[in-house]
C-alpha cells in the first residue's frame, strides 16, 4: 500500500532548505521504502502587511519495503 510523505517550507526557509529534510528523511528511512512518486509545488504568497513570500510543498509518494 503507498503512503504520502509531505515536506512544507515557506516564509523565509529556502527550497534548498527544503531539499536538506527529504534527503534527510530518505537517509534514515535507509533501504526501507521505494519512492513511487515525487511532485513538487511552488506558489507565491502574500501576509497581512502584504510583504510577498513563497511556499515549498514536497509531496512523496511511498511504499514500505518488506524484506
């Protein structure tokens, strides 16, 4: 059965940031799942004092690797 891993940045985080956390997640996961999708999403945003950021969205797609 998949199951979906989300990873969210946004403000001031970079993407870069965001990158850092999937690796790390897929390193201590170690050879326990198989990647059966990845998307990646962008969208530009705005607060209340109107001062423009952007958000990151990661979304992985997975399956548990039984050995």
């Amino acid at each position: 059965m998949e199951q979906i891993k989300l990873f969210v940045r946004c403000a001031s985080d970079t993407f870069d940031k965001l990158k850092s956390a999937v690796n790390e997640w897929l390193t201590e996961e170690g050879n326990g799942v198989e990647v059966v999708s990845c998307h990646v999403t962008s969208a530009a945003n705005a607060n209340i004092e109107n001062q423009g950021f952007l958000n990151y969205t990661i979304v992985i797609f997975y399956r548990l690797v039984t050995k």
